[in-house]
C-alpha cells in the first residue's frame, strides 16, 4: 500500500510540471505578467478580443485570431466598438493598413 501511494506522488510530481509548462499564459486584458511586471503581448491582445467576441455569442480563442488576423479583422469589425478591445483591434487594423480611400474600403498586405 505505501508503494502504491509513493508511485503516485511520484507520478504528481512528474506529471505537474509538464501541466505549467503548456498552460497559457497569465493575461489581465491585453496584458500579460513577464518576469515579475505587465507587458502588452499579441497573445493577451488576441485573448481578449475573443473574451469579449465569446461573450456577444461569437465561438473563437485566441490561438485562431493568431492564426488568421482576417478573422480577427472580421470579429474586430463586430465588437471593434467595446472599449476593452479597442486597443488590440486598432493593432488589427494597422496590420491590415485598412483605409476607406476614395474607392471605398481598401486593404494593403
């Protein structure tokens, strides 16, 4: 019996480790807590945006905003006006360098 409680404290001890290291990183809205201070990351930009995109009944995470900024330009375009994602979707914006010129709306790549 204590062989078998040691074998799985032993298994916690390996197994937890490898669960921190995969887990997303720590955000507080478009911020996220690198070596003991608050830095605006891509990854907390993209996170909230698809927080507040959740939350209007919009399924998306932050790895598929990542992944295809013109979903991310598409969902900007429908939450773009909530102030807690304004300043990651105006980044979005600038990506794309989106403009309305005098033919109407324009993309640059």
């Amino acid at each position: 019996m204590k062989r078998l409680a040691l074998a799985g404290l032993l298994a916690l001890t390996v197994a937890v480790p490898a669960v921190e290291a995969r887990r997303a990183p720590r955000c507080d809205g478009n911020f996220q807590f690198v070596r003991g201070g608050w830095v605006s990351t891509r990854y907390c930009r993209a996170d909230q945006i698809a927080r507040v995109a959740r939350e209007r009944g919009i399924h998306t995470t932050a790895e598929a905003l990542l992944a295809h900024p013109a979903d991310a330009e598409e969902v900007c375009r429908f939450v773009g006006a909530d102030y807690r994602v304004h300043p990651a979707c105006e980044e979005i914006y600038t990506i794309f360098q989106i403009d309305a010129g005098r033919d109407g709306l324009s993309l640059h790549f």
